[in-house]
C-alpha cells in the first residue's frame, strides 16, 4: 500500500498497522481522486495467510485483520471500476462478488489445454523424446498421466503448469506441486471428522457442497476443503430433478499419489519413506500373487495403525488397503454393488483382475475365516461381471490380534 501510494504521489494519514484496511480505503479513495479512474484491484491468493495460519493461535485474530481489509472494496463500490481476485477458498465476507469458479465460460482459464501443450511446447517434447527414447505418443500420455486431470466441469481437462513447466525443465516423473505445500491442516480436517473412509474413490456431491463457505475451517466439510484447494477435482458433471451432482477424484496420479502417501502415513504411524517401500513390496505381491508377502507386508502396515473407535477398525483396515492398493497403481473399485451382494474391493491393473473379500475376526480361525471369504465370492459370482478378465480371488482376513493372513484363488 505504501509503495503504491508513494509512486503515485499521495500522502496516506491512516498509518498504524492495525488499522491497515483503513489506509486501504484511503488509498483507493485518493487515488480515485488524483487520477479521476475508478481503481482496478488485483488481488492473488487472497486467502493464503488464513490458510497458512489453520490450527495455529493467530488465525482467528488473521482471519478478523483479513474481514475488515476485504470489507473495504465492498464498501468502497463508488471508487472501484473491477475486483479481481484468485484463491482456493471461499470469504464469507465477499459474498457480493462472483464466484467464476464453475463457471463454464472460464473453465480453460487456469491451465494448459491439450492443444496449448502439443502446440506450444513443440521444442520441449522433441527434447525430453529423445533424452527419454521414448515416441511422443507415449509421452505425452505420461505427461497426461502424471499433471493433467483438472477440471471444473468434468469436459474440459486442463495440466498443472506449474508442475508441467517443472518436468520440461528436470525431465522426471516425479511430483513438483506437492512439494510446494504439505496438506497437513488437510490431514488433520479429515482426522478430525473421521472422513478417511470418503476418499476411497469417487465421491458424489452436491454444487451446494461443492461451494461450501469456508470462512469457518472448523466446520467445513473436508470433502469441500479438498475440492477447494486442489486434491480433488470434477471429472463428472449430471443435472437431474434435485440439481447438478458432481463426481470428484484425484486429477492425476501426481496428486493422488502425493496425498494418499501422507495420507496413509498418518493412519499408519509410519513415516513416507516406509510407506513407499510398503507400497512396491504390496504391489509385487498383488501382481505375482503371493499370499505369504502380501501378508508381511499389511502386517507392516498396519502394525502401528491408529483408529478413531473399535467400531471403525474394521472400515478404516479395508480402507487403507484401498489406500495402499491405489499408490501401487491399481485401479479400484470399492463396495461394488451386483444383483446377489456387495463385492468389498476389485482392483485392476491392465490384464489383470483381483476380486477383494475382506473379513475381521475376534478369533484366531484364519484358515475358516478365508474359506469363508473365498465361498462368498464364488457362491454369490461376483467374479461374473470380470469373467473376460479370468478374475483373481482374494481373501484378506484381519483378527483382533493384529495378525493377517491372505489367499489368492483362480476361479
């Protein structure tokens, strides 16, 4: 503000700290009338120093400075020509502005589109082809994979730019907008609420939901925290009687990746180095069907796992190894619906189909109890809608006293 003022020659009076949206005011005011223009204010990332004050003892007292600075271009309406302003969440006190978030006529407006990549970057593809040795087909679906996925409307996919101007730069496939900001208030919000179990897959929400306002973190709803700042986007987008439905997931396998790794680091109680590891031993394992590994390796994972009550244990076990299974790259399906029951997890990968039962038991009966899951698949067919695939079944038993046992079956 000072700077601002001093290379337009005006003298501000309000000059206490606190009353830092009273200069504010004045400034707008006194520039509308040294210039006789109405004043364009540009503001980016407007709510980062609530963001980066969350579970901190300042961000209430943050929050209350940020309410009276932004009630100065509500009020200040008769001086300002256009507001522009960009961040990730929602301000209860500029509920006067408009909202271009969904929008559909914007919706290209924070990223690279396909053809801005293909087009523009000609240069850097041929280089990274030819240093990678792979063809540019094959790049550009890695490239896809990795940093495109955004949207806002589930038509439209634009790329990280950040992250792809990153991978031109180094040429590896690694995760660069993580690295920019650890999600820990995130991790806690879903602690809190104990929402673990709602990410693991898509999650159907309403436009309400989606637009939720987040002045008060405390109550927001994570699923919107994390619509809001980036971890998930839209990839589907229906209207019927009761309104617009949105289905949300990861955009792309560097965020998904990035976020369920802290994720399950924290419900484990292991650190992101472990996990990692944990992750490509459960992946060898689900791939070459070794029941004996595959064990050793949830046993390790949830040996030091915490949970929010004994009646959770059992969701929050299967959830995690949705968790594990997805940063193994499989695909997953949870609690997929047939016409004779419910199948617990189906993962995919390629060729390749494993059909997921999974039961806990109080007693030390692992031998019963994965008879039991693999007669549940095979007398109530869940397998059926996979038959093309020639389906893997998997039997995963957790009992009271942390132990695991596993068993792989073909059909």
């Amino acid at each position: 503000l000072d700077d601002t003022a001093i290379r337009e020659n005006i003298t501000l009076t309000k000059t206490k700290t606190q009353l830092i949206h009273a200069k504010f005011s004045e400034l707008i005011e006194k520039l509308h009338q040294s210039t006789g223009q109405q004043v364009v204010v540009l503001i980016d990332e407007y709510d980062k120093p609530m963001i980066d004050s969350l579970a901190k003892e300042i961000h209430q007292e943050i929050k209350e400075i940020l309410h009276s600075f932004y009630q100065v271009i509500k009020a200040g309406d008769a001086h300002i020509k256009f507001v522009f302003m960009t961040g990730v969440s929602r301000f209860s006190g500029l509920n006067n502005l408009n909202d271009i978030t969904m929008d559909y006529k914007y919706t290209t407006i924070c990223g690279y589109t396909q053809k801005d990549l293909e087009s523009n970057f000609k240069e850097h593809l041929k280089v990274i082809e030819e240093y990678m040795g792979i063809s540019k087909e094959e790049l550009l679906s890695k490239i896809k994979h990795w940093y495109n996925g955004y949207s806002w409307d589930g038509k439209s996919f634009v790329y990280n730019p950040f992250s792809t101007l990153m991978f031109f730069d180094k040429k590896e496939f690694i995760g660069y907008w993580y690295k920019t900001g650890t999600p820990i208030f995130l991790i806690e919000q879903i602690k809190k609420k104990s929402d673990i179990d709602k990410f693991r897959g898509e999650v159907l929400v309403s436009s309400q939901l989606l637009e939720g306002n987040s002045s008060d973190y405390s109550n927001i709803e994570s699923v919107t925290l994390l619509f809001q700042t980036g971890y998930l986007t839209v990839k589907k987008k229906e209207s019927n009687e009761d309104g617009v439905v949105h289905t949300l997931d990861f955009p792309n396998k560097e965020v998904k990746d990035s976020f369920l790794t802290i994720l399950v680091s924290e419900y484990a109680g292991k650190n992101q180095v472990d996990v990692f590891g944990l992750n490509i031993r459960i992946q060898k394992a689900l791939k070459s069907k070794n029941a004996k590994d595959l064990q050793e390796a949830l046993k390790e994972l949830y040996a030091n796992a915490i949970y929010d009550t004994d009646t959770k244990k059992e969701g929050q076990r299967q959830t995690l190894f949705v968790f594990a299974a997805r940063l193994s790259g499989f695909e997953v399906e949870s609690e997929v619906h047939t016409n004779k029951g419910r199948i617990d997890v189906v993962l995919k990968k390629g060729n390749t189909v494993i059909i997921v039962e999974i039961k806990y038991s109080k007693e030390n009966n692992h031998e019963e109890k994965l008879k039991e899951a693999i007669d549940q698949i095979r007398e109530k067919n869940y397998y059926e809608k996979y038959i093309n695939n020639n389906p893997t079944l998997l039997a995963i038993i957790f009992s009271e006293n942390k132990d695991i046992a596993c068993r792989f079956e073909n059909i």
